[in-house]
C-alpha cells in the first residue's frame, strides 16, 4: 500500500511539473508577441506633443510639466501598486494594467482642462509601474535557471524591443500623415492597440500562483528592506543611481525633442516620418545590444551616456549657430539619431545588469526600489526642463542640460570602475544579493 501511495505521489508531481513547464512555454512563446505591441503606447509619441499643443492649447512647458507630474504619479504609487502585484498576482496585475491604459487614452482624447490630463497621466502612472514590474518578470520566471538565464533573457527581449521599434517606426509614420488628416485619428488606433494588448495579457499565465494577504505595513518593511539591502551593495547602488538620472535626461530629450523639431522648421506631416525613421534606429541598435555588451563589456554604459549626453550639447550650440536650414535640419537629426541609437541596447542592457545574480523575490524588490529612484529623480529633473523651458530659449536648455549631465555622469563612470562590471568571483558576498 505504502509503494502504491508513493508511486501515486510521484505521478502527481509528474504532472505538476508538467503542468508548469506548459505554462513557462506559453510564456516564453506569448512574450515576444506581447511585447512587440505593448512595450509602449504605438501611435502616439510621434503626434502627442502635436495633439496637446495644437489640439488642446497647452504650451510647451506646460506639456514639460504634465510628463513631471506623470513620473511624480509614478513614484507616489509606486508602493500601492507593489501592494496590488503582491495580493492578486503578476498576470492579473498585468491585465488590469493595460486596461486602465486603454482609459488614460479616452481621457486625454476627452479631456477639456489640465486637470482631467492629470488625471490621465495618473491612470498612466499606475499602468506603467505595474507593466514595468511585471512584464519582464514574467519571461525571467518562465526561463530555467541557470547560468545562462540572463544572457537568454537579455536575447528574448532584446529581439522583442528590437521588433517593437520597427512596429512603433511604421505607426509613427502613419500617424503624422494621418494628424493632418484629423487630429484624434491615431489617438484612435492607439486605443485600439490597447485593447489588443489587453487581450494579450490575458493569455499569460502565473508561475508563482502564491499570493500573501496585502499587509501595508509588511510591504512597507520590505521596500525599507530592499532599499538596505540595494544601498550595501556598491555594485548596484552605482547602477540604481546611474539610472536613474540617465532616464530622466532620456526623458527630456523626449520632451523637448518635438519643440526641437519645431524650432528648425520641420513641417507637421514629416514628424512621423523622422520619428519612424529614430524608431529604426532604435531597433537595429537595440538587436544588437549582445554584440554592444560583448565589445565594450564594462565600458558599455561610458559608451552609451557619454555620447548620448554631449550630444545635447551639440544640438543646442548648432541651433544657436547661423547656418542655413538645410545644415541646421541635418546636423540636428544626426545628433538626435545618436541620442536614438543610445536609447535602443540601453534600455535592454540595464535589465540584464540589475537583474544578475537575484532570484524572482529579490528581482521585484530591486525593480521597485529601481522604479522609486528612478521616478523621483526623473520628476525632479524634467520639473527643472520645464522651467528651464519658460525662462531660457530651446538652445540654451539643451546646452545647460548637457553640460550639467555631462559632468555628472563623467564623475559617476569614474567612481563605477572598481563597482560595476567585473567578473562574480571579484565581488565580495554582500554584493551578490
């Protein structure tokens, strides 16, 4: 009896295991797809600034401020939304994630004041922290451990993000033709990729099916926890910081790049068409960010800031600068392409770093400690852009901003040598969380 009882529990680990090795190939083969469509809002970065600014009548500094608030949200919520992820789950989270974005859509589109775009970009906030936190979780939990874990993931995704620049370089050609034609008809389709995304979020399915009883307070601990434990580690303490100030001036450049646009005389119409053609860029770069990382190793990030932060700079002294059109126009779009192909592997390549040598558990507690940092940092700084903006002319805030941060990160790389990027058994054991 006892043999039988034994066989029967083995055959029901069996199939268990079974079971989850199912769910980690959907996964795995559902991502790439998912991503591809959903990673950000298609549509809509080519004709937003547009659609505010001509549409709606805000001011430049006023559609800076609105993106401030929006990484502001982004931080004030970042521990109930972690709270949410705990109780109900990733994939759940996930799928209430992309439906609340599909709303923050129809509100922007609605809107009749700033309030109501606030109240958008509170929807957004909530969206992206939960997308953010999951969605990448949910590949690196599908994957087997081992040491090649993060190099798979770190293909996966980069071949994902790659896919989703060339699909975001096409949508962005069509909707700066199609904002001539009427203003709300790409808000339109980016709705309607919304709602796409949100059916595909539904597909997923949980590894870890455990969930805990939403307590603040515990949850409160363990962000204090995981920030301790970031902050012993100079390792990622050195990556937490860099990052954090590297998206808030990738953020600006976002921002202001439209206004930039503008200032050398780009029509309306070929907006989406040069967006498109920074998406291309965006993906060939971010295909190759295995060969990046394998060239430069632990040069990678001074390879990628530097460039990307001198070229504000640039930018700013040539728009100040008496050339004709044609040379400004150029040399303008050649340093904001550098900025593009920076973008691409940088976004991929981060992930990889943070996510070294940490377990699923430890993975969320760096992603929210990483979000909280980032996202503070980010609306303090694009708070500064915008009055910057209001005061200085585009030229002179480009030139200040890339200055500032060149600076910065000149001092940071060379504080990260002895830090980051060196082999695991040259870390001490409190770096290995």
């Amino acid at each position: 009896m006892q043999t039988e009882s034994t066989i029967e529990e083995i055959k029901e680990i069996s199939k268990e295991e079974k079971e989850l090795q199912r769910k980690k190939e959907n996964n795995i083969k559902l991502y790439p797809i998912y991503k591809t469509l959903s990673w950000d809002l298609l549509f809509y970065y080519a004709i937003i600034y547009l659609f505010l600014t001509i549409e709606k009548g805000y001011t430049a500094a006023q559609v800076l401020k609105l993106d401030a608030f929006y990484f502001f949200f982004k931080f004030i919520m970042q521990i109930p939304c972690t709270l949410l992820i705990q109780k109900i789950g990733k994939r759940k989270s996930l799928v209430i994630a992309n439906l609340i974005l599909a709303i923050h859509i129809l509100l922007i589109m609605f809107s009749v004041n700033f309030n109501m775009l606030l109240i958008s970009q509170i929807l957004c906030a909530f969206s992206f922290i939960v997308k953010g936190t999951c969605e990448t979780d949910m590949l690196y939990d599908s994957l087997e451990h081992g040491e090649k874990r993060g190099v798979t993931f770190a293909k996966i995704d980069g071949q994902a993000t790659s896919k989703y620049y060339y699909i975001d370089a096409i949508s962005a050609v069509f909707s700066g033709f199609l904002f001539v034609v009427n203003h709300y008809i790409p808000m339109i389709l980016c709705f309607c990729i919304l709602l796409i995304s949100l059916l595909l979020s539904t597909k997923f399915e949980e590894i870890h099916t455990e969930k805990r009883k939403m307590q603040i307070q515990k949850e409160i601990n363990n962000i204090k926890y995981g920030f301790k434990n970031a902050f012993k580690s100079k390792r990622l303490r050195s990556l937490l910081i860099f990052n954090a100030v590297f998206i808030g001036v990738i953020k600006i450049l976002q921002s202001i790049r439209n206004t930039i646009l503008l200032e050398v005389g780009i029509p309306e119409q070929y907006f989406g068409v040069i967006i498109a053609i920074f998406g291309i860029i965006l993906g060939i770069a971010a295909k190759n960010q295995g060969k990046i990382h394998k060239k430069y190793r632990n040069k990678t990030l001074s390879v990628l800031s530097l460039p990307f932060v001198i070229s504000f700079i640039m930018v700013g002294t040539i728009l100040l600068c008496n050339f004709n059109k044609l040379i400004t126009v150029i040399l303008v779009l050649i340093f904001i392409s550098i900025q593009h192909a920076v973008r691409g592997p940088y976004y991929v390549l981060i992930k990889q770093y943070m996510n070294n040598f940490t377990n699923s558990e430890k993975r969320i507690k760096i992603a929210t400690v990483n979000n909280l940092i980032e996202n503070v940092i980010t609306a303090i700084l694009v708070f500064g852009a915008s009055y910057m903006v209001d005061v200085f002319s585009i030229a002179y805030t480009t030139i200040i901003i890339g200055c500032i941060s060149t600076i910065f990160f000149v001092l940071l790389l060379d504080h990260m040598r002895g830090t980051v990027g060196l082999k695991p058994e040259e870390y001490s054991k409190k770096e290995i969380l």
